[in-house]
C-alpha cells in the first residue's frame, strides 16, 4: 500500500486503516494528532490562567475553576501533549534511523496509544462531570484526598491508564533499539535521536512503576476507604511526595533527552558537520539518566529531611548540571567553522541553546538547599520549569516535527510561515517567562488565584500575559501553515534537507515496509558517507527477498476503551456499587480481548519478492 | 514459512529464542519485570514507612504466625521448580510432559491461593484486621494483594496456554510464550521471598 493507494481509498477505510494500524509511522501521525489536540487544550487553559492574572483582583475565573484549569494545564502539556508529540517523533525516526523495518512489538506500540488516548479522554471527561481535579498536576496528599467531587478520582485513573500505554511504547523501544538495528549499525553507530529514545525509554521503564503504585495507593484511598495519606488514621502524607518525585523527576529528563536528541539531528545536517563529540554527547546522556534518579528530593527541601539528605541531593542536583554542559558546548563545538543553513528547525536550534541554559542556571539556583527555602513555591519556579520544559522540550518538538514532517506527510512545511512562527513564539515565550523569575524573587506565591494592587506585580504580570498571546500566535499560524501545506506544497523528495542519516535514504514518506533491502552501514552518518564516499545511495546488506510484516489488529483500541469503561466504573462505584457492573463489563472486555490476542495465531503475513521488485526501487524517493 | 513457526518437528535446543520474535519477547519481557521490580519496591518502601503505624488495631508481631506462611512460601518454591521442570520437557520437545508439570504448577499456585485468602478471612473475621483499618493495614493488604493478583494472574495466563496448546505440541511460535509465563511465576516467588521476609519475619520478629 503506497501512498496513492490510499489516498484512493474512501475515507471509511483510511479511518479503519488508522484504527488498526500497526505500523509505526501510522502510529506517529496517531501521536501527533492526539498529542497536538492535547497541546491544544492545554495552551487555552494556559491562556485562561493568564488571562486571570493579567490585573490585580480580577475576576475574570472563579477560584474553584481557576484551580481546575492550572492542574489541568499541568497534567496535561506533561503528560498528554509533550510525552506523545515526543512519542510521535521516536515513533516516525527512530526505527527508520536505526535502519529497521519496523520496531520490535507492533502490536504493543499500537497499544501504548489507544492506552495514551483513552486515558486523556477520561481524564477530560472530569470537566463535564462536576468538576476537573484542582490539587494541582503534583496532586500532593492531604490536599488530593480530601478534594471534593470526583476531579481527583479522574486523576488518579485517567494517568493510571495513560501511563501503561507510556510504558509499554517504552519496553519496545528498548528491545527494537537492541534487537533490530541494520547491518553494521552498533551502538556507537547510533544517531544520537536514537541514543536518547533508548536512553529515554530506560527513563520510563524505571520511573512509571513508581507513579504507578502512587496513584493506585491515591486510589485506594480516596476509593476504597484505604489510610495511606491520612494522617489521623496513621498514614503517611510525605510518602506521596516521594513517589511522585521519584516518578517526577526522571520524568523532567524523559521529556528534555528526546529533545537533545532531536537538537543533535538537526544541528550537524544544518552545519554540514558531523556531531561534534559524539561519543562524549552519548555518555552525557547516560549519566545525566543516571544522575536523574538521585535527585528527586530536591523538590522537597521545604518538607523537613534534614540538612544531611538536603546537603546531598542539592549536591547530586547540582552535578547534572555538569554533562548539560557538555552538551551545550558539543552542539555549539559543531555549529563552529560549519556551514549553517538558518532553517526553522535550526532556528529552534539556535533559539533552545540560550533559552535552556538560562533554566539551567535557574535549576542550579534552586538546587541551592539553602536558598531555596526562599524560591520554593513562587514564581521562580515556574519560570525555571518554562525555561527547560518550553526553551527545551517544546522547541525540540516543533523543531523535530518540522524536520521529519516530509518523512510523516511527503510535503516540506512552508518555510516562510515557520520563519515567522518561530520568532512569534521565540520572542512571545521570553516575553512571558522571563520576568516570572522577578515575580518570584518579589515574593509572588504560585497557584494563587489572584494577586494584590500595590506590591509592585502589576506591570510584569500585564507584560508577561501579552507574551502568552504572541505564543498563541504562532502556534495558531503553525496550525494553518499545516493546512496551506496540505493543499499548496510540492512534495518532498527522499532527501530534502540534505540529510546524514538514515531515515533520508528512503522516499517521503517511506514505503510502509520501510526498506526494501536492509542497507549496510558503515559508520557513523551512514548515507552521509556514502554521499562524500559513495554513490549517494546506501548499499543494501542483502539480497531482495520476502518481507515479513505484522498483521493490522483492532484489538489494541479495544482492550483500551475496555480499560476507560472500567476505570469510569471504578470512580462511581462509591456513589452507586451499580457501577460496579460498568467495571466489571469494562474488564471483561479489556482481559477478554488480551485474551483473544494470546488465543489466536498471528502470524503476520510476507510481501512477496516479485511485488517488491514491480515497485519502483523505493530509494531517495 | 508461516508453516515453519507451527511444525513441532526438527526443534532447535532452545525453541523459545530460534526466532527474532521470541528473542524480542524474552527481551521484552526481562525489561517488563524490571518494571515490576521498581512497582514492588515502591509498596515495600511504602509498607516499611506505615508498618507500626497500627493505632489501635493488632500490631505485626501479634498477627502474624509464621506457620501457614511457611507452607505458602514452601508450597510456591516448589511450584516454581516445578515450572522448570516444564521448560525442561519444553526444551527436548515432550510436550506431555511439559504440560504434566505445567498442570501441577498450577495446582500448587491454587493451594497458595486458597491459603492466601483463607489467611486474609483470618486476619479480618478474627482480628479485625481489614483494609480500612489502618495505614498499617492498608499498606500490608495492598503490597501482599499486589502480590496475590499477580499469582492469579499468572495462573490465568499458564491455564490459557495450556487450554491453547494441549492438543498441538511445541513449536516456535508458543514455545516463547510458554518461556516467559514461567519467567514471570520465577519472578513473583522472587517477590514472595522478599514478602515473607520483610513482611513475616521481621513482622514476628520486630
Ligand atoms: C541543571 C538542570 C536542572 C536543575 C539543577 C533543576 C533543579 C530544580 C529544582 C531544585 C526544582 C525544585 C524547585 C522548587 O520546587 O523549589 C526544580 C523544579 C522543576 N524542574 Fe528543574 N532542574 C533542572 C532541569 C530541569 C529540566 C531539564 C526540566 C524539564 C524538562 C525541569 C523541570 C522542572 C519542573 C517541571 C519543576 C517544577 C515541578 C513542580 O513543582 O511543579 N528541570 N528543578
Ligand atoms: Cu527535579
């Protein structure tokens, strides 16, 4: 099935292809439209918060809902707009970088979307059911089990069944990263993109368990009666800060590698250089994983560990900031004596290296034990979290998805409209976030639904919610660039920006088997060397033959709207045990049809050698 | 080719790990229970943090017994070596025999079970000793129900291949799926021994 073919095909069966789909570049462009949908959402919650805050004493939201709206902004950029447009990158480069034909569990890949999706429909639901959760995206204990109404309850479920498909999309990761790399592709071979997915994806294997067990034991407690978080029945409330940070932090990475990553891809094709310093770029990343699960308590040096347990995370906080720097330098290293092209992604590039470097020294401020007693909880915060999460992680996403969009939809977005895009967001994120850092230091808590007259946060506060407006701009001018694209655009050849890696050694967009015959690799950059040393094209490492592919399923969305049924089940048993059966229903379907899954023989089925030599040679499109 | 996956003849050695899926499988797997791993570790660390919190309620010294638990932690050791002995007849291609073992795997994790829950009435009926009744409770119930539903669940799964495959022998395609459902019981008698430590012993002892 090329392209054409199903742009033939009636709108029914392009729908069901989706539904079904297996194959990972399908499941990136599922990412991106719930991811980008999700990304939505969260930016006009964000603008309602602004909106709130642009004068003292405004009225604009009430309270209660002003609370709702900022945990929801929260949870949802975190973990229904970054982690999956992120998925969506890694899903549509990373097997083509690694020379794959596809990753090592369709079926499980497909699963960990349905799970994301469902689960960000159930956590929305709340907003149509009496009230969305209000106790903040960090959800801390007693205030999360004593909330009123169900908000929380949707919380704890809607992550709950969000985060298995996140671990699942990570387990894949790891095995199709080890098992099916292309002849000649080592390790060290690895794009740094896919270095840092791998890395990434360890990060999610390690750290989801944890939130996991939290919100199950939030749960309990809230659902069924359980004592872990009050304390008049002898719980424990820090026990929830633990298990959130040491989910939470690891997490901060497992959104800020990928966007290295993307960084390091777009860096070297835009100076026509490879990466500077390759191999210390892949031990950065390691060890700043690592690093990354000794530090969560520095989210809590407020709570009362002591000096001793402060002393040592501040310390082990402050060492990441070591290979950070690293990298800024290695990308600045490979950027010096290039040739650079000022493309959009190098814009975003470019726009990321000092933008995150200031949160970066913002980060190394707050690890501070000592001082920051004094920022905890303010303004500063915030800043310091934009600065990393937008200057970082968001500028990596627009800056992938711009790269790899012709790899996604066979067209080059529009140049012209990203230029003004990125300047309209670049310059409208500074706008907001920079002058948060003085807010803080003056002494403005965050989460406050409104802020007095006359203490001096007027104007910043004024300037700081114009800048929101410029980002919605941009955004809004990307949307319709996507449009214009669509309908105006040429499209792409396999190669547009003169690229090093693999996934520029096959058409726009790749034929779904992705490579005919596996090529071979033979360094780093592989079709840049055979650019500079070759042909130009990459040398197959084998000869043609049959194709094994995975069947299309539908199984997957429905195990996963059985897991939503379920959970909407469990959240009302306690005002009616009716729902009880809703439950019972829901995990009817979702063990039933892993069941049918584990039943059934799926053998997959072959492209036949004579099919494959009929199309075209599916090279350099 | 599809043929190849299905045949029972001609077996490699190790027929769980012949082809590129049942090594990923096996990969896969291994990184799912390190997963696991972090989970249990989490309600262990929360346990240790709530375990004297019992108010009024029984402390652990006084609930538990070490005798039943001693035939629960006996009961599945064994069964988990009697898992091996099926991989064993997996390995050589008896698949009567595998499933023999299998069978008696799964009655042992039955009897664990039934115990499991007898023990859990006990705790309740006669020393009131429930979910809701404390932090000390809650947390014991949920790292050890935690721990419960995974054997179930495991015994779901080795009851669903057995039905599956009892009349077709062993090839290449279930035999990785065998493989990693006695992975996965290895791994919850892993995480038996470490409850019937810290939860029983130290329970009795401290
Ligand atoms: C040199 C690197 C970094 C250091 C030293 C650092 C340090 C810190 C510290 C100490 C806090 C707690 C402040 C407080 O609550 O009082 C914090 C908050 C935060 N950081 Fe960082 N950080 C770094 C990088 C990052 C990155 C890369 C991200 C994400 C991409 C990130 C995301 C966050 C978030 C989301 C919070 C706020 C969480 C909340 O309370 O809601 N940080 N950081
Ligand atoms: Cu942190």
């Amino acid at each position: 099935m090329s392209a054409t073919a199903t742009k033939k095909a009636g709108f029914g069966s392009v729908l069901w292809d989706y539904l079904t789909t297996v194959d990972h570049k399908k499941i990136a462009i599922l990412y991106l439209i719930g991811g980008f949908f999700f990304f939505i959402l969260g930016g006009l919650e964000a603008m309602l918060v602004r909106i709130q805050l642009i004068q003292p004493d405004n009225n604009f939201v009430s309270a209660q809902f002003y609370n709702e709206l900022i945990t929801m902004h929260g949870t949802t950029m975190i973990f229904l707009a970054a982690m999956p447009l992120l998925l969506a990158l890694m899903n549509i480069a990373m097997p083509l970088q690694i020379g794959a034909r596809d990753v090592a569990f369709p079926f499980v890949n497909a699963l960990g979307f349905w799970l994301f999706l469902i689960g960000g429909i159930v956590l929305n639901i709340s907003w149509f059911t009496g009230g969305a959760p209000d106790a903040g995206w960090t959800a801390y204990t007693p205030l999360s089990i004593f909330s009123e109404g169900h908000g929380l309850d949707y919380y704890s479920i809607g992550l709950q069944i969000a985060g298995f498909g996140t671990l699942m999309g990570g387990i894949n990761f790891l095995v199709t990263v080890i098992t099916m790399r292309a002849p000649g592709m080592t390790m060290m071979r690895m794009p740094l993109f896919s270095w840092t997915t791998f890395i990434a994806s360890v990060l999610i294997l390690f750290a989801f368990p944890a939130l996991t067990v939290g919100l199950f034991l939030l749960t309990f407690d809230r659902l069924f009666g359980a004592n872990f978080f009050d304390p008049s029945m002898g719980g424990n409330v820090v026990i929830w800060e633990h298990l959130f940070w040491i989910f939470g932090h690891p997490e901060v990475y497992i959104l800020i590698l990928p966007a290295f990553g993307v960084f390091s891809e777009v860096i070297p094709t835009f100076s026509k250089k490879r990466l500077f310093g390759y191999s210390s770029m892949v031990f950065a990343t390691v060890l700043i994983a690592f690093l990354g699960f000794m530090v969560w308590a520095h989210h809590m040096f407020t709570v009362g560990l002591g000096p001793i347990a402060n002393s040592i995370f501040a310390i082990a906080t402050m060492a990441i900031a070591v290979p950070t720097g690293i990298k800024i330098f290695n990308w600045l290293f490979t950027m010096w004596g290039g040739t650079l092209r000022f493309t959009s992604p190098m814009l975003f590039a470019l726009g990321f290296i000092p933008s995150f470097t200031i949160g970066g020294m913002t980060g190394v401020m707050l690890g501070a034990a000592a001082a920051d007693f004094q920022y905890h909880d303010t303004y500063f915060v915030i800043a310091h979290f934009h600065y990393v999460i937008v200057g970082g992680t968001v500028f990596g996403i627009f800056a992938g998805l711009i790269y790899w969009w012709p790899k996604m939809f066979g067209k080059v977005l529009n140049e012209k409209m990203n230029h003004w895009f990125f300047w309209l967001f670049f310059i409208g994120f500074h706008l907001t976030f920079f002058l948060q850092h003085f807010l803080g230091l003056m002494g403005m808590p965050r989460r406050y639904w409104v802020f007095l007259e006359g203490q001096g946060l007027d104007l910043f506060n004024f300037i700081s919610t114009i800048g929101a407006f410029f980002m919605a701009a941009g955004t809004i001018l990307f949307m319709y660039n996507i449009v214009w694209t669509a309908m105006k655009e040429p499209k792409a050849s396999g190669d547009p920006w003169d690229g090093r890696t693999l996934e520029w050694a096959v058409s726009s967009p790749p034929p779904h088997y992705n490579f005919k015959q596996l090529p071979l690799v033979r360094g780093l950059d592989p079709l840049w060397i055979e650019k500079t040393e070759g042909n130009g094209k990459m040398q197959p490492a084998e000869p043609l033959g049959d194709i094994h592919m995975p069947n299309n399923t539908i199984i997957p969305l429905i195990m996963s709207i059985g897991l939503g049924i379920a959970g909407m089940g469990i959240i009302y048993q306690v005002d009616n045990p009716m729902w009880w059966i809703v439950a019972v229903i829901g995990f009817i379907i979702f063990f039933g049809s892993m069941a049918v899954r584990s039943l059934k023989d799926d053998l997959g089925h072959h492209i036949h050698k004579e099919d494959l030599e009929k199309e075209g040679d599916g090279s350099n499109g | 080719m599809a043929d190849e996956l299905l045949k029972s003849t001609n077996l490699p050695h190790d027929p769980e790990r012949a082809t590129l899926e049942g090594k990923n499988k096996f990969l896969g797997f291994w990184f799912f229970l390190g997963g696991e791993t972090v989970l249990f570790a989490s309600l262990f660390g929360t346990y240790l943090a709530l375990k004297n919190s019992h108010l009024d309620g029984v402390p652990a010294s006084e609930l538990f017994g070490l005798g039943l638990v001693f035939i629960m932690t006996m009961i599945l050791l064994t069964s988990s070596l009697t898992s091996v002995y099926a991989m064993y007849h997996m390995k050589n291609n008896a698949p009567k025999k595998m499933m023999l073992w299998l069978g008696i795997t799964v009655l042992l994790g039955l009897s664990f079970l039934g115990l499991e829950i007898y023990e859990f009435n006990h705790y309740v009926n006669d020393y009131g000793h429930g979910f809701t009744t404390s932090a000390f409770s809650s947390a014991f119930y949920a790292l050890v129900g935690f721990h419960g539903a995974h054997v179930a669940f495991g015994l779901g799964w080795f009851i669903l291949l057995m039905v599956r495959n009892w009349k077709r022998g062993i090839n290449l395609y279930n035999a990785p799926k065998f493989y990693i459902a006695s992975l996965y019981w290895h791994f919850i008698d892993v995480v038996w021994v470490f409850i019937f430590t810290v939860v029983y012993l130290m329970g009795v002892v401290g």
